[in-house]
C-alpha cells in the first residue's frame, strides 16, 4: 500500500474523528498540513490500523 496525497485528503475529509486529529497535529506538532497528512496515514492507515480499509476502498471508486 502506497501514501498518496489526494487519498488520504479524501479520507480526512469524509472521516470528522481524522478531521480532527488532523487539526490537532497542526496545531500541537506546528506541522504543515502536507506532514500532518503523512503522519496520519503512519499512525491510523497503515500496519492495519483501524483506517486501512476504507483507505484501501478508496481505490475502488
């Protein structure tokens, strides 16, 4: 499974607990949102996390 931006942009945005979880990376971490991003795909997609599913589904539509 591969990061790609616009995917995990889409699964924020229909997720409001990733949503967020991504603000408060931001905010707390003073990380730019492309990072914030990425850290949110390491901690919540991958190594079955409990987002790796619907992450996956995305490349079904």
């Amino acid at each position: 499974m591969k990061y790609t931006k616009s995917k995990m942009e889409r699964l924020v945005s229909e997720n409001p607990e990733l949503k967020t979880r991504l603000k408060t990376l931001m905010k707390d971490m003073d990380l730019e949102k492309n990072f914030a991003l990425k850290a949110l795909y390491h901690s919540e997609v991958t190594d079955n996390g409990p987002y790796q599913s619907a992450y996956q589904d995305l490349d079904l539509l």
